[in-house]
C-alpha cells in the first residue's frame, strides 16, 4: 500500500475537511449543444392547476451572472436550451400572480434536462417569494443522465494515481478490463489508457469528449486517452463528466461503446483555487512473495495547482490547471535465463546473445536448464498535464468559450520477464475547443464549435542500457539487437520458456494523430415539438511508422534449439516506411422531441454517418485480395486500403420513450438505437503488407548467418506475412435496446432497476487468411491426429471421414500466415442493472450499482497483448461459431458502492 502524504488548500473552500469511503468489488434525447451543457425546463401553473401563458422566466447562473430571459408558451410551459453546468436561480413572474418567485440552489449537470415547475398564486401584496431546493431526484426525460460522476465524486473519492476515469465503474454496466489483459499500463504499445468494457462493448469501442471534441490518444490498436503513467491525469481541471452507455441520442455516433462526456472546470465571479501534493512509498510496504527481503523502493509524486476566477466580472473568465506526476519504481519479478550449464553447451554463435539475459549464480534454482534470477529493475516516469480555460459572455444571446488541454510524458520501464530489457515511450496529448453559442430567440439556438486533438507517441524496446545486453550485435545491420523469442509464440509471450530478450518486436514505432472537427447544432421549439438538427464533420490524419519486426524476431521452439543456434523462424522488415493515412468522417442527424403530454415524452431521431475508406495520401495503399477465397500472392496497391468503400450511408434510427403514469415520481425509461464503430485504427494491419513494409519469415535460419544486410537480396527460402484487412470491410453495427424504471424515494433518493441489451455484427476479428481449406480425411492413416487434451487418444489419426484442417500446408503456398482483420464477428450482451443514489445533502452521499450481465462474442481480441488470455486469432476461420463463448471482459456480477460524509467542522458548518 505504502505511505500516503497529501495537502490540499482551496480558497473556495476553506477549512472544509472532507472524509470519503469508496468500495468497488466485483463478485468472480437530445437538445442543441446538449453534449456538454444542460437544459430546464418547466410549467407554471395557478392555484387551480390551470396552465399560465406568457410568464416571463429568468434563469440566471449563480457562479457567473449569465442570464437567459424566455416566456412560456400557450400550454404554461417554459424551456432554456444550452446553460453551462453549475448552480442556477429561476425567477417566474406573471401579470395578475403575486411574485416575482424565485427558486434557488437548483444544481444543473451535464446533459440533464432538469424539471422545474411553479404555482403562482393570485394577486396580493406585492412580495417576493423565495424558495430553496433542488430539482427531483428522477429523470422525467428521455435524456440519460444516470451515467453521472458529479462534482462532489470526481474531488472527494479517493483516487490510486488520481485517475478519474477510475470512476467510471461507479455506474451499473461498466468493467474494469485494465488489470485483465497482458503487458503493463502505460508501457505496453498496444494501449496506453485504462481499459473499460461499457455495457458489454469492447474497450476501444468508447469515444472519450473532453468539452465537446474527441479526446484521442495514440497507440497500436487503442486510441483511448491516456498518459505515459496510464493515467488520465487532471481530476483538478474536471467539474464532472456523464458515462452514456446505451440507448443515447441522435447527436453522439462514431462509436457504439460509452461515450465518456467530460467538461472542465471554469472561472467564476469568485477567485478559487487549490495547490496540492500527493506522495506515495515504500515506507509501509510489506514484501510480497517475490520480494528478496525488503520491499523495494518505491516513490510517486503529484503535484500541482489550479486557479479561477473574473477576468471581467459577469462577463470574461479564466482557469487554468497543472498537475505534475514523478513515479521511480522498482518491482521485483523473475526472470527464466539460461542456466550455468545451458550457457557452457551453447554453439559459439550464440554465446552473444546470451548476454541478453543475466547471468544466474550457482546458488539460483535451476529446472532443466533454465534457472530463476530475481531482480527489482526500475521504472520511471514523467508526465506533465495542463489546461487552460476562457469563458466570455458577449450578452444574454451570446456566448463564447476557448479550451486547450495537453499531457506530455515519458516513461522508462524495464520488461517484467527480463530486467536486460527495457520499454521506453514518448508521448503528447492536446485538445483544443472554440465553442460559440447563439439565440436567435428563446425558441431557436444554434450552437458551433471547432476542435483539434493531437496525440504524437513513440514506442521502442531495446536492451537496458548499462547491462551487457547494449553490446549484443544486432540482427540487421546497423540497427540494435531484435528480439529473441525461446517456447514461445510472441516476443512478449509470458508463456515462453525463457523470458523476452533483446527489443520488442515492436519497436521504433511512432504515431501522429491529428483530428480537425466541425460540429454545428441548431434546435428549434415549436408548440409540443423540439427540432433538433445537427451537422459533424471530422477530417482524419495519421502519419505513422507502425510496421512489426522492424529490427528483426528469432523464434527458437525450444531451449535446445536455441542453444544449437537453429531459428525455426527469422521475421524481419529490411525496408519500413511511413505511412500517411487520411479519411474524411462525417455524419448529420435530425430529431424530434415530442412531448404528447405532461407525463409521456418520445424522442425520435435519425443520424447518418459516412466515411471516405481508408486512404494512403501518397498512393501506398497495400492490401491482399483474394482470387475463389484464396488470398493473392501480390497485394493490390492504390491510394483506398478498400476494394469497395461499404461505408458511404450508415443509417441509424434513434428512439426513447419516457412515461410517468403514477405521476413524475416513477418514470418508465425506454429506448432503441443502431449505432456504429467508424474505423480510425487500422494501420497496425494496414502497415505490415509489401511492398512498402514487407515482413518476410525466413525457415529454420541458422544464428551463425547474423548479421543480414537488409539491402542484400532476400534470401530465395523467405515468405511473405501479409498483414491487412478484409477489402471489403463492413462497418462494425450495433443495435442496442434499454427498459428501466426509475422511483423516487425521497427528493434526493432515486431507485433505478433495468434491463439492457444489445446484438453486434460485423465485429473486427483477427483471422489467418491463409488457413487452407478444411478435407476430409482419406484413407487411413489420416494425416490429421487429435489435439492435446483427449488423453491417451492425443497424437492418434482421427477417424477416416473427418473434416480436418491440415497443418502442414497453406491455402496459398508461396507466402506465409497472415493475421487480418475481418468484419465478420459477433457480439451480444444482456445486463440486469440495479442504481440505488442518494444524492449530496447535508454533507453525505451514498450510491450502489449492481449489475448481472453476460457478454458473448465470437473473438475480441485485436492483438495477443489486449488478448486478456483469450484467443487472438479465430481458432477455425471457417466457422466462427466454435469461438463463441464468453467475452474477455464478461464479469457475471459486479457491485460499487461509494460514500461521501462532510465532517461537520470548519467555516458554514455546525461546529465553526
């Protein structure tokens, strides 16, 4: 656990000292601008229940002094689109009705359509009324907003490195599939960002919205933010942010996993701040197993400071936020190496890469030639994040706000199975939004906002330095070491008989991405209807050096082998090259909110989306085609990865019914919705086909050939491992459907109970194209023999007439196995969901969320790092359905339960 020291000091709030307790375990629609804003809405109504048209409502912000003036309409009711989160007040007043009066304290979230009714009384002396409270504790709209981590969660829970999107499981329906899947967060090039399956949806199907614009980041195959920590630092800069997980509107699309609505904090009439640090060590760690004595030694530092306020007071404000992190960690682990007599019988071409492990002592266990050596290498990491916010309201029909974020860092991690190894990443993160907001009158508002995100990284695996793994010689000429793979399939294999030496196979990698967005919303109320029209354009860039085996994999079978010098195979890239991916993403939608009376509202809405393919901007797109089902021998090369773009209508209908029958304390909450994954990540298949990043396997290479010339010719026995995509991809759909019941048991209590489901098709899947066709056995002996695991039968002919895949052949002889992406999978989820949420009131909040689900699919995984121990290729590419069975990320049961009290002490409390 270590030691923990923090500070904080806060202007705005001090002398509050605040206790949290949080417990997670697990057991084995739509306005303008709604995005990142929040509505209210209401009737007045006279003594007699009677409906009052034309009363003049004023909705002002408490923090910022912004002012919205509407009327209501014939029916009595009143509606304000697009406030910025916060504390508000709304004053009625009506000609013949005694007032004004004011109701105060009302606290408005993201994305909520909040119901704020009045009863005015008739005329009398003239006074005002003044009444505090919030809004009900349920939703009566058709707008979801029980995905919800407010204010007083993201400051007050605590938090392990202060990553907030550690938070997201405090909703129902949400899986932490972070410590599930192989290789280490923030050091593996796979993904640099906690992993979340929402709603039985794949982790890299989540679109994260800092304020609006896509919060990307960069890796192989996952672009969910993330620092070189693994962290998503900046819970300072946060107010709250709202996890939509099924059944949303017609305005969110891009992907059909949770969309993770963030906004940041702003300035106010009121300076506030805070300066903060939080240390964690060594000091009160116990030595775990594998521990040689004491822990070892372990520190992290974060730092930093925020501070708001009036630049001009009630019209420009400002804030701005730092958070430093310092991590120097070192971690036991044991490292499998050859052993002191393994080391004696190597053939003389080997003896240098030897070096690549440490060398055991006599006193190390040894196990048939591979001895344990223990280790504490050390890790460290720096990342640097920062944003800056200015709001400016121009006048009670405009207003306007500019946000840039960055994160900045790098990391140094020696591999957990070789401390001769080590990890090392760059990585920078940035979003910036310009956001407009204009009413053209109180029943027409039209929101515009320009975003740009940027996510550079660099990856590479290399010896450690200051070990004698730096001198080995590399593989190729003129570039480091490769990497050494010894019983086993991957070069970061924990199965392998000896742990991972020399570089990663993936190394000298590099990715820059950069998102330019255009979004415009309009929203137009007419009598009982709400129109709402919205326009998303994003134009994609990815220039990136992402090609495999770019210094070269030896893969030995066995200890034996290796110490032989004899490769079964030797992968290498003699000539990687950058590619240049482009795509234009778009998408428009139309909406209509229907409120058919006081207790029943229906949402229904279309959205389409499209995208231009997948483009090389230089003409070098390369990709396999297949001739009868056989793939090709020679990629086909253009400027489209497609043979056919099936991506040009995605149309996806939207519905939601909210009904209170019993009245606004029990609403019945259902929705339907068709939604799709448009693909921005497929260079890590895209990036590995010839002739521009060609990765030839050579068979049963001799070690004592090392080093090879990667400009000489490619020797005649070599292969190429096609990489790429299925050319005629589909578009990965899901359609998803939602039945709750929301009860209010007090103003602040709710009881939430719900069903969710939801069907995927055209799922990525990883696939070897070049599995030959299944045959039926012949005549006996049958070349085909029953696998490990059938007992005394394992390694016998199966019966003749056996349908059989054989072994020893390809469909396509004159290359080797491939691994493709294939839209050809299938996913499916069914959930129980149970939120019991007591609000924050008298200084105590209090949730729990239960959920029992089942997710199944057909193969999830996009490579063997985010495998999570599942297959990584489909077993049987001739029938899919043998794969089927439980998702990666399937947890049957999972409960959380949080907890706030404010100690009653300090300035405004009890005991001042």
């Amino acid at each position: 656990m270590g030691f923990i020291r923090s500070f904080t000091f806060s202007f705005s709030r001090l002398g509050r000292t605040v206790l949290a307790v949080a417990a997670l375990c697990s057991v084995s629609a739509s306005t303008a601008s709604a995005q990142m804003s929040a509505s209210v809405s209401g009737i007045v109504t006279d003594p007699s229940g009677a409906t009052i048209a034309g009363a003049e409502v004023i909705v002002k912000n408490a923090e910022t002094g912004l002012v919205r003036i509407t009327s209501t309409n014939a029916s009595g009711r009143y509606l304000v689109l697009a406030l910025p989160v916060g504390a508000y007040g709304i004053t009625v007043t009506a000609r013949g009705f005694r007032g004004p009066v004011t109701r105060t304290e009302i606290q408005l979230v993201i994305g909520q359509e909040a119901q704020v009714d009045f009863q005015l009384t008739v005329s009398g002396p003239e006074t005002t009324i003044e009444v505090r409270g919030d809004v009900s504790a349920v939703n009566t709209s058709t707008r979801d907003i029980s995905g919800l981590v407010g204010e007083q969660q993201v400051k007050d829970l605590p938090l392990n490195g202060r990553s907030y999107d550690l938070l997201m499981p405090l909703n129902p329906g949400i899986v932490n599939f972070t410590s599930q899947k192989t290789g280490g967060t923030g050091i593996s090039n796979s993904t640099t960002a906690n992993n979340f399956a929402v709603s039985g949806n794949r982790p890299q199907q989540n679109l994260f919205l800092l304020n609006g614009v896509e919060y990307t980041g960069a890796a192989e195959n996952n672009m969910q933010p993330g620092g070189t920590s693994g962290m998503l630092l900046g819970v300072d800069a946060v107010r709250e942010f709202n996890v939509l997980r099924d059944s949303y509107g017609a305005e969110f699309g891009k992907r059909p996993g949770g969309q993770v609505l963030i906004v940041t904090q702003s300035g106010t009439n009121q300076l506030h701040g805070a300066l903060f640090e939080f240390l964690r060590n060594n000091a009160l760690d116990a030595p775990n197993f594998f521990d040689q004595g004491d822990a070892p030694p372990f520190q992290r530092n974060q730092f930093g400071a925020s501070l708001g306020g009036p630049i001009r007071k009630g019209k420009t404000f400002a804030f701005g936020s730092y958070e430093g992190f310092r991590q120097h960690l070192h971690q036991t682990s044991v490292a499998f190496v050859p052993d002191l007599a393994s080391r004696a019988a190597a053939v003389p071409s080997v003896q240098p890469l030897l070096n690549l492990w440490p060398t055991p002592s006599a006193s190390d266990p040894d196990f048939s030639g591979i001895a344990e050596v223990f280790s504490s290498p050390l890790q460290t990491i720096r990342e640097d994040f920062g944003t800056a916010r200015v709001d400016h309201i121009f006048s009670q029909k405009d207003t306007a706000s500019a946000i840039y974020t960055v994160d900045d860092g790098n990391d140094f991690t020696a591999t957990p199975l070789n401390p001769f190894s080590a990890d090392v990443m760059t990585l920078r993160e940035q979003v910036l939004s310009l956001e407009e907001t204009h009413v053209f009158s109180p029943s027409l508002l039209n929101n515009v906002r320009f975003g740009f995100s940027r996510a550079g990284y660099f990856f590479t695996g290399e010896p450690t330095p200051g070990t004698p793994a730096v001198n080995v010689p590399g593989f190729l000429v003129g570039l480091p070491v490769g990497a050494v793979v010894v019983g086993g399939s991957a070069a970061s294999n924990p199965a392998a008989t000896l742990g991972l030496a020399g570089s990663n196979n993936g190394s000298n990698l590099s990715i820059a991405r950069n998102l330019f967005t255009f979004e415009d919303r309009m929203s137009w109320t007419r009598g009982r209807h709400q129109f709402n029209f919205g326009l998303w354009l994003q134009r994609f860039q990815s220039n990136e050096n992402i090609a495999l085996s770019q210094y070269g994999q030896a893969t030995f079978t066995s200890l034996q082998t290796f110490l032989q010098g004899t490769a079964s195979s030797f992968l290498y890239n003699p000539a990687p090259t950058r590619m240049n991916w482009r795509s234009l993403f778009g998408a428009w939608y139309v909406e209509d909110v229907i409120r058919l009376k006081p207790s029943l509202t229906i949402s229904l809405g279309f959205r389409d989306e499209f995208t231009t393919g997948w483009n090389e901007a230089h003409g070098r797109a390369a990709n396999y085609t297949y001739t009868n089902g056989v793939i090709d021998t020679a990629p086909r090369i253009g400027g489209s990865l497609f043979t056919a773009n099936n991506a040009k209508f995605l149309p996806q209908p939207r519905v939601g019914i909210a009904w209170s029958p019993f009245g606004r304390k029990t609403v019945f909450r259902t929705g339907f919705g068709m939604y799709n994954d448009l693909q921005d990540a497929l260079g890590y298949r895209a990036d590995q086909n010839a002739p521009f990043n060609p990765v030839y396997s050579i068979p049963n290479f001799a070690v004592s050939k090392f080093p090879i010339d990667p400009a000489a010719p490619v020797p005649a026995t070599a292969k190429l491992v096609p990489g790429g995509v299925q050319p005629d991809m589909k578009t990965p759909t899901l359609i998803s459907w939602s039945l709750r019941v929301e009860r209010e048991l007090s103003l602040r209590t709710s009881l939430t109970v719900g069903y969710i489901g939801s069907h995927g098709y055209h799922e990525l899947i990883g696939i070897d194209a070049n599995e030959p066709f299944p045959v039926i056995c012949p005549a006996s002996p049958c070349p085909a023999t029953y696998p490990a695991g059938f007992g005394a039968l394992a390694g016998t002919p199966v019966p003749t007439g056996t349908f059989f895949v054989p072994t020893n052949v390809r469909a396509n002889p004159a290359i080797a196995n491939t691994w493709t992406w294939f839209s050809t999978g299938d996913s499916s989820y069914h959930a129980l969901q149970v939120d019991a949420n007591h609000r924050f009131s008298s200084g105590f909040s209090l949730r729990g969320v239960y959920t029992f689900s089942k997710a199944l699919d057909d193969g999830d995984s996009l490579n063997a790092t985010t495998s999570g121990g599942g297959p990584a290729l489909a077993s049987n590419p001739f029938n899919l359905a043998s794969d089927k069975g439980l998702a990666t990320y399937d947890v049957q049961h999972m409960l959380s339960a949080n907890a706030t009290y404010q100690l009653p002490f300090g300035r405004g409390q009890r005991y001042a």
